[in-house]
C-alpha cells in the first residue's frame, strides 16, 4: 500500500502564540468576572504551565474569535455574554458550515476517490460534510467516518483503508482511498474553566485540513506502507479523556502522559519490529522519526528512550513550532513535510508515533519513495 497526493489547507486566521496567549487570558478574564484576578495574572498562569515562545511559534485557526478585538462580535466565545462561550449545539453548526467548505474545496482540486474517509475529533454532523460531497461524484463513493479517536486518528484510519483496498472479493475492485482530516479544535475551548490542566491544553491545539491518497499503485513520490501497529497500555485509561460536555468536547489530560508513553515506547517498538521481522537496531540507526508532536516533553520522551538523535526528530519539533498540535491532522502534515523536504533521500525508513486516549500507541513504518 502507498500513501500520496498529500493536499493541506491553511486555516485563514493565525496569531503567534504571544498572541494566543494574551487572547486566552482576555477570555479568562471577562468569563470570570468575580475572581479577583487580572488578566495579568491569567497570562502569568499561561506563560507558566503553557506551551511556551520557544517551542510554538503561531497557531492557525478556523475561527475568526482569535481575530476580532470586539468580545461582543465573536461567534463561538462571546464571553461577556456567555462565559464558557456558545453551546455545543452553536459549535457543531459552525463546524458543520466550515468542513462542507473545506470538502467542496478539495474536491475542487482533486478526483473523487472509490472510498473516502472522514476523519476527525471535533465536530459530527450526519450526514456528514463527506457524503454531501461524495453525492456529487459522477461515479459511486463509499464514505466512511472515522470518528472521536484524537490525536492517533490517522492510524485507525489507515488500517481501514488498506483493508478497503486489500478485500476485492468482498467489497469489489477499489483502486484509491482518499483520508481526509478536519480538526477544529478551537471550538472547544472553556474560558470559563480556568484549572492549570485547561490552561496547559488551551496552549497547545490548533486547527487543521488536509486530504491524501492509499493506494495499491505505486507513486513516483510517496510513501510504502510496510506495517502498522497499536497497544493499550495498562492502567493509563485515566490519564487523557475526551467527552462531550454542554458547552463542548472536554479534555483532560494528566501531566503524566509523556512519561506513560516513555516508559512503554521502546518495549512498544520492540515488540512490534521483531514480530514482524524487522531490527530495531537497525531502524533506529537509518530512520527518520515522524513523532506526533503532542508537546515537546513527548518528543523528549521519545528521543531519551529511543537514543535518538535529535536531527532524527527535527521534522517533529518544526511542525510543532510552525502550527501547534491539530489532534489527528498532525501526523499527516508531517508526512507532508517530510515527502517535499528534498534532503531526506529515496528508501529512507520513516518510523511514525501518535498517542491518544486509552492510553493508546500507534506505530507505523514506511519507506520514503
């Protein structure tokens, strides 16, 4: 199976994070009128147990909020008005309108596939933006949605696809599945909730859109899918949650999981290279480490148990700094990066990670083409 036609779209509002920052602590400050605090103490807070300066540079957005100075003309946080912002109900309708924008476009630009997957944590709407797309193929599209699995969302998805492609007999001849991911997670943010886990959480998301292709055909440039994998690790189902609230989806996240993740990381991809015949040693020595960069300390974690060198994890932290971390449309960006980036060569090994509720690890090995 071969990954290609990588296609991301840049959300139209972008603040750098100094920006995004002070903008939080605004939120916070007229959502909680009576607490005491100014907003300079809410910033003080952010800059403290926040992603800093130094590892995201600018975040893009689906929302106009991040831009307006009037609270009053804000369609998802009118915080004066409504503290924690509009309603579930408001978020998924703007997220509704957006993603059916974003789908027209896309396929503006591209042919239909045989199967599309939807993928995405941040708003469900049936029928979905996809198959109100997918309708207007001149031939049938069969449209699947990969729904609410977060940050590891691309490996799910993928798994689904090489299967579409693999059961001729069974579902028919299928010659290209298109994966698309639209994460807006700003929509559900809570200025109103203002706990150092939210605000850590607040620091790090950001929106993003992009469509590839799986096929059976091999591309001139691309990637080859050589294996994927996926553990629960035990005991973590607390450690990062993702539910759906009156106001919005709300995240908890403990302070812990980078360490949960490093702990398990090299039995993880011990285990996985060896049964399926490949040498970590082997791996770790000529691969390029396309990890999700969930926040830089899961990053460290990674290189430390791993022994990596950090050119073996550039790729990652760039992105990081370049657009924050866009839940399930992440991984795929990086992908992106890594296929243009002209200096890492043809036949090189691409070991990817991706992290999620569960706690679940996702693993995956490709050769650049």
């Amino acid at each position: 199976m071969y990954l290609q036609n990588f296609h991301s779209i840049q959300p139209p509002y972008q603040k750098n994070q100094k920006e995004c920052l002070e903008w939080l602590s605004e939120a916070h400050k007229l959502a909680q009128k009576n607490q005491g605090y100014s907003q300079e103490d809410y910033l003080k807070m952010l800059q403290r147990v926040g992603c800093p300066e130094t590892q995201i540079e600018k975040r893009y957005f689906f929302i106009p909020d991040v831009e307006r100075s009037n609270w009053d003309d804000k369609p998802i946080y009118p915080v004066k008005a409504n503290s924690h912002g509009v309603s579930m109900h408001m978020r998924h309708e703007y997220y509704h309108k957006t993603v059916k924008e974003l789908f027209e476009r896309i396929y503006s630009e591209r042919a239909f596939p045989d199967d599309l997957i939807h993928v995405s944590c941040t708003g469900y709407i049936s029928p979905s933006a996809a198959q109100m797309t997918a309708v207007k193929s001149p031939k049938p599209v069969t449209v699947t949605h990969s729904y609410h699995m977060g940050c590891y969302g691309a490996f799910p998805a993928l798994r689904m696809a090489s299967g579409f492609l693999a059961n001729e007999n069974i579902l028919g001849k299928k010659l290209t599945v298109d994966l698309v991911h639209t994460e807006l997670c700003s929509l559900h943010l809570n200025p109103e909730d203002p706990t150092l886990e939210q605000m850590v959480i607040q620091s790090l998301f950001a929106d993003g859109c992009i469509a590839y292709s799986m096929s059976t055909q091999q591309p001139q440039k691309g990637f080859k899918v050589l294996s994927l994998y996926e553990e629960l690790i035990p005991n973590t189902t607390a450690a990062m949650e993702w539910m759906v609230s009156d106001w919005g989806m709300k995240m908890s996240l403990s302070k812990d999981v980078p360490m949960m993740v490093g702990d398990k990381i090299r039995d993880f991809t011990t285990r996985w290279l060896k049964e399926r015949g490949y040498d970590l040693t082997h791996v770790v020595k000529n691969g390029l480490f396309a990890v999700h960069p969930g926040g830089p300390k899961i990053i460290d974690q990674v290189v430390k148990h791993l022994e990596l060198d950090q050119s073996q994890v550039a790729h990652s932290r760039a992105l990081l700094r370049q657009r924050g971390n866009m839940s399930s449309a992440t991984l795929p960006h990086l992908w992106e990066q890594i296929l243009r980036d002209d200096s890492v060569p043809s036949g090189t090994p691409i070991i990817s990670y991706a992290f999620g509720p569960g706690l679940t690890v996702c693993g995956s090995l490709m050769e650049k083409l």
